[in-house]
C-alpha cells in the first residue's frame, strides 16, 4: 500500500525555508499515519505496508544503526556503491562508505599492504534512511550506507581493502574481485593531479566523462553540489518530493572511480532533501564521510578543508547564502562565513596554494547566472586571503573568468596565459557539465575555447539580487565558453616556482582550456 501523498502545497513551498517544510512532512505524514492505523485497528485488523510511514525520532536527523532482524543470510547480499574521501588529514586518514540492498550484521573494512594480506579487520558504522512512499509516484525505501574510518595510516603508502560483513568475507577467494585500492597523501609535497565537476545526475555523458576523468589518475575528485539529482526539482520548495533510488543508481555509477580516487563533495540545491532533517542534510549526512573539522559537521557535512601537498582546499556549502534559491538562506547565522575566514587566513601561511569549490556561481553568464549572496559574503574574504582558485558547478556548461579583482578585469587570461593572484585578481571556473542536460549562453554568445577561440565582447547577463531579482549586467570577464560535457584537471606543481596548470577537458578528451595559476610570477 502506498503513504497517502504528502508533497506540500506549492503556495505553501515558496514560502518555507527547509526546516519549516521537514516540520511539516513530519507532522503531516505522522498524523496520517496514526489515523490509518486507528482506522485499521477498529476495523479488526492491521493494513499491509503500514511500515511505510516514519519509523520514529531517530530518523528525524541522526541516521541509526540498523535492526538484525529479518535479515537475508550475509552470503547472498552484496555490497556496492564504494566510495572513498579523506579524514581531515589525507596524509594518515582515509574514510571508506559503501551501500548494501538489506541490513546485514557485523559490517567491516578488510585493510592490508597487499591484495592478498588484508590483515586489519576495522568495524563499519551502518547508518540507515527510510524513505516513504508516495501515492502513484514511489513506493517506501530502506536504505543502508556503511561507514569506516581508517586512522594512523601511512603517508604515500598505497593500501587494498576490501568491504565485508558476516557471511560475505572480501579476503576469501571467490570475493577477491571486491578488493579496492587507494594511497594516502605524501609525507611532503609533490606534484599531483585533481579534477572536479558539479551537476553530474546519472545519465551516459556522466559514465563517459568519467572514464576520462579516471585516465587522468587523480590524487582526488571534487564534486561542486547537485550531485545524484534524487530532488530533480532543485527549487527548495519541493524537496519532499524526490526518487531516493536515483542514489542507488549513483553509487554505482561511480564507484568506478570512487572505489579508489576519493570523491570529495559539497552540497548543491538539489541536495537539499527536506525529510530527512531540519536543514535538508540528513540524507548526506547518512551517506558520505566527510572531514569533521568544519565548523559544524553535523549541520553542515559540506563545509570542511584539507590539504593535500602543497595545495589547501576548502569546501563551502552556497546554500546558506544563495540570494537566488533561499530555502536554506543563513541557516548557520553566520557562522560558515566567520570560520570561512579562519580556515583561509590558517591555509595562506603553510601552502602554496588555496583552492575554494562550491556550487552556486560567483561569475557566470548562464542560465542560472551569478549569484549575488555568493558574491557578497564570501568574495572580500576570497581577495583578503589571495584565494587561487575557485570552483563552481550549477550552470551545466563550462565557463571560466578572466582574472577578477573588485569586480572587474584585473588581468585579461586568454587561453594558455598564466595570472598571479597577487596582482591580477581571481579566476573563477563554472565546471557544471559532468552529465545533466547542458545549459546555453545568452542569446547571441557564441562559445569560445582552445580551437574555436572568438572575438572576446561583452556579455549581456544578470546577477540575482537580495530581493530574489535579477539585475542586469553587461560583463567583460567571460573569457571562456563550451556548451559541452567536460571536467577539469589541475596539475599543482611544487619546487622552485609552484604553480597549478589548470585544463579542462571535453567528454572525448579534447582540450578546451589551460591557463596557469603563478604567486609571485
């Protein structure tokens, strides 16, 4: 039987940020769940699939271990969906997730020097989510992620695992085929590779642009928001309404990499889930590990930062500020901007370079455009601190900025240039095409890039305003656009002269940008 539909109002949506819509799923699905049962129980018996409805407090935001009982026996369960990212320190920790169909018991990581020696047994943490039906458009899911965290490893050390729980052994022959690998960061830097994308879903164009990223070899993958798209809506308004087996399907297609390049994540707009938690991130809490040293994990699982060689990244959560989408507008109070400000002034003295990735663009003249929120809180903070780098999705094409100080060009940087931070000014990159439906330019931009380089004009966009308005903008820093799946690579190279020689790559391989990021050049 399916739950009666529990979607909200639209005219109600607009209206409520995430915590007023999870208060409302909450109450409203709990009381129609104790009015079926009082009706089945008068009637004599109990209805089939009353356990498609909320399963108690414990769901409201902290995922809890699963129940033992009705378990399939452990040898017919097989996990999938393997997915790495690093402790706050990738040079000793590494955190390994998974996902199985049922509940299972005694979940655990296998870890060893070698293929054939997975010697350390490491217990896993089983998180679990319910999800109800809806009439005629899902029906109730359980589903179970497995977590392990793997502490005082080696630095530069490359280790196999292998994912297991009572009955399902990865260490035995006919399950050697499940043993993954990884290496941790070096113990001083060294020149390493990183891609990223943002707005990836699960469709060909995002398993084909993943097989290139994986020949890239990458010490790690940063993934700007918009991850699975379970919410297809993405407005903050219908959250409630979304397929959470699209996360299934995720999984798996990622775990070709994922298993072994650790696949660093940030939230997007449709990553707000609005059952699961008052600010729309129990479902991400449940299924990703992140780095604990945010400023509020358990609040915000998409604000965190490591280092990695001689390059600082730092993962931002653009919903808390987003003047476009406002669902979840200043849900920290502030608080994700003032450690913001921290973590950049603690990265700027011990690395060479410092890289920010989130979702909602800085600059960009796509559909989705610049978002003003973005730009007033974090921008004066990324020139006070000499930020690199910034990375963002939501705009599915690839774009990317001159080098940009006080809003305007600070240094032109056509294809092949090099900038320094210092003088010039920030470049910006929209990296949105890792699998969904491609976005467009504004009428009458043409593209621009390495091979098919135009005549460098102005652009006639908008930025969205406090208001929830569009204000109109004629820009001179879009220097670079492709209407096309792609994703980027850095090189960070270390030495006398660090620099990162940034690519970004088309779905079959092609170039279609590179420019070089110098301090002090």
């Amino acid at each position: 039987m399916d739950t009666p539909d529990v979607g909200i109002p639209e005219r109600l949506a607009r209206r409520m940020s995430m915590a007023e819509q999870h208060e409302y799923l909450r109450t409203k699905l709990t009381r129609r769940r104790a009015l079926t049962a009082a009706g089945a129980f008068a009637g004599g018996g109990l209805l089939a699939g009353c356990a498609s409805g909320p399963k108690g407090p414990a769901h409201t935001s902290v995922p809890r271990a699963a129940s033992a009982t009705g378990q399939a026996h452990g040898s017919a369960v097989t996990p999938f969906g393997r997915h790495l990212a690093f402790g706050a320190d990738p040079k000793t920790q590494m955190r390994i997730s998974w996902q199985v169909p049922l509940a299972v018991r005694k979940p655990y990581v296998r870890v060893g020097l070698t293929p054939w020696g997975l010697s350390r047994r490491i217990e896993a943490e089983v998180r679990d989510l319910h999800t109800p039906g809806l009439a005629g458009q899902r029906f109730a899911l359980d589903q179970y992620y497995l977590h392990a965290a793997l502490d005082n490893l080696r630095p530069g050390t490359t280790y196999y695992y292998g994912v297991g729980h009572e009955g399902f052994d990865p260490a035995s022959r006919e399950r050697h085929s499940t043993v993954g690998s990884f290496r941790t960061a070096p113990a001083r830097p060294e020149t390493f590779v990183f891609t990223a994308f943002g707005d990836q879903g699960v469709t060909p164009d995002a398993l084909a642009n993943d097989k290139v990223l994986l020949g890239r070899h990458p010490a790690f993958h940063l993934h700007a928001g918009d991850i699975c798209y379970a919410d297809s809506v993405g407005a903050g308004t219908k959250s409630d309404v979304y397929e959470p087996a699209a996360w299934d399907l995720f999984l798996k297609q990622t775990e070709s990499v994922a298993k072994s390049v650790p696949w660093m994540v940030t939230t997007g707009n449709h990553d707000m889930e609005a059952w699961y938690s008052p600010n729309g991130y129990g479902g991400q809490s449940a299924r990703w590990s992140l780095p604990d040293n945010g400023f509020d994990p358990r609040r915000a699982p998409g604000a965190y930062s490591f280092t990695y060689g001689n390059v600082g990244v730092v993962a931002l959560d653009a919903n808390d500020v987003s003047y476009e989408i406002p669902a979840n507008r200043g849900y920290t109070d502030g608080r994700q901007t003032a450690w913001l400000d921290r973590r950049l002034g603690e990265l700027r003295g011990t690395v060479d370079f410092v890289v920010v990735f989130f979702h909602h663009c800085a600059y960009s003249t796509s559909t989705h455009a610049s978002d003003g929120g973005v730009r007033d809180a974090w921008l004066p903070l990324f020139a006070k601190h000499q930020v690199d780098l910034v990375i963002n999705g939501h705009n599915h094409v690839y774009e990317r900025t001159d080098a940009v100080k006080d809003g305007r060009v600070g240094r032109p940087v056509p294809v092949g240039a090099s900038t320094d931070p210092t003088r010039d000014g920030i470049v910006y990159v929209t990296a949105g095409g890792a699998g969904k439906s491609l976005y467009r330019f504004p009428a009458g931009v043409k593209d621009s890039h390495e091979g098919r380089t135009t005549r460098h004009e102005p652009v006639e966009t908008f930025h969205w305003t406090r208001s929830g308005h569009q204000q109109p903008d004629t820009v001179e820093w879009s220097r670079v656009r492709y209407t096309g799946y792609s994703f980027l690579s850095v090189e960070a190279e270390t030495g006398a002269t660090p620099r990162l020689k940034v690519s970004a790559l088309a779905q079959d391989g092609r170039r279609i940008d590179h420019f070089e990021v110098r301090r002090g050049a």
